[in-house]
C-alpha cells in the first residue's frame, strides 16, 4: 500500500513539474531583442488660433522626438519642434522644446507634452509703432501616434501655449496633424 501510495505521489510532483514547465520555460516564447530608444522625425500641418484677432493661422510645425522604452508603460522622451503659423493680423513662430510622457495602447501611443522656449509675433499693421514683440512660451499638449508601418506613424496634437507680452498675455492653441518617421538606428539590446 505504501509503495502505491509512494509511486502516485512521485508521479503527481512529476507531472506538476512537466505540466507547470511551459509556463516558466522562456525557450522561444520571449524576443531576444528589445528596444530601448528610437529618435523620430514628424512634420505636422498647423492650425493656430493666435488669441490675437480673429481669424485663424495656418502653418506648420517640425521638430524631432527622442523616446526611451524603460517598458510598456513608461515611455519618456524628449522633444524639439518648430512652429510657424501665418494669418491676417499676425504671424506667429515659437521654438519649444521639452518633455514627452508616451505610453502604449492596442497599437495607439497617446502622449503628453509640457513644452518651453521662445515665441516671436509679428504684428500684419500698424499696432502702436511696434511691428514685432517676443516672449518666452510655455505650452502644455497631448496627442497621439497611430503605426502605419514600422517606420511611419501618424500623429495628431494639441498644444496650448502661454506668452507673457507686456501688457497682454495671449494663449494660443495649435491643433496639428501630421507624419512622424522613425530615423533607423541600432537603439536595441539583447536580454
């Protein structure tokens, strides 16, 4: 009886440990390469309400992104663009750079930014003698990425910004669509 007793029990660990072994084996179920950082490229069209008048400014935004994959949920970076939107009384450029907080989802990479730099605004008349004025802008955003394939995304934003112009304070907002193409490096590591 003990021998019965022994063998089904020495044949229960054995089937526990054979059955259980899948989970925990990481033969061919893990990829032997990860990224770690991809530099991105985007240019985007520019519609900017200038808080200045009141029409609309078209136009359109440059920069460049850089992005660390820590994992799938912490995905922070850095960002440079370069705005330039034109209307019928002003034109507006604003240099910013800053921070991107990126995530993943279901293939969606929505984004937050918080951005600063320089805004220079040109007056299209006659406002007082002054034809041109700047500040430094702080601007807060969001959007999202969308693949297209493994090199291209599409990506729309949002961006609010702050400007201090002595006496006034203008917010302007620029929603932005466009391209971003990630620039092929060797941003990748083995496990």
């Amino acid at each position: 009886m003990r021998f019965k007793l022994y063998r089904a029990l020495r044949f229960a660990i054995v089937f526990a440990a054979a059955s259980g072994a899948p989970t925990y084996a990481s033969a061919q179920a893990l990829p032997t390469v990860e990224r770690h950082s991809e530099f991105a490229a985007f240019g985007q069209g520019t519609m900017l309400r200038p808080d200045w008048g009141q029409t609309n400014n078209y136009g359109y935004s440059l920069g460049v992104d850089y992005t660390h994959f820590f994992s799938k949920f912490v995905q922070p970076g850095l960002e440079l663009r370069f705005t330039r939107a034109t209307g019928r009384t002003v034109n507006e450029n604003t240099y910013l750079g800053g921070l991107k907080f990126q995530t993943t989802i279901h293939g969606i990479h929505p984004y937050a930014l918080i951005l600063a730099g320089k805004g220079i605004i040109k007056f299209n008349y006659n406002n007082a003698g002054v034809s041109a004025d700047n500040s430094f802008v702080y601007g807060l955003g969001g959007g999202a990425e969308v693949a297209v394939t493994r090199l291209l995304k599409i990506r729309a934003d949002f961006v609010s910004q702050h400007w201090d112009l002595q006496p006034n304070t203008l917010t302007p907002a620029a929603l932005n669509v466009g391209i971003a193409y990630t620039l092929p490096f060797h941003g990748r590591g083995t496990r």
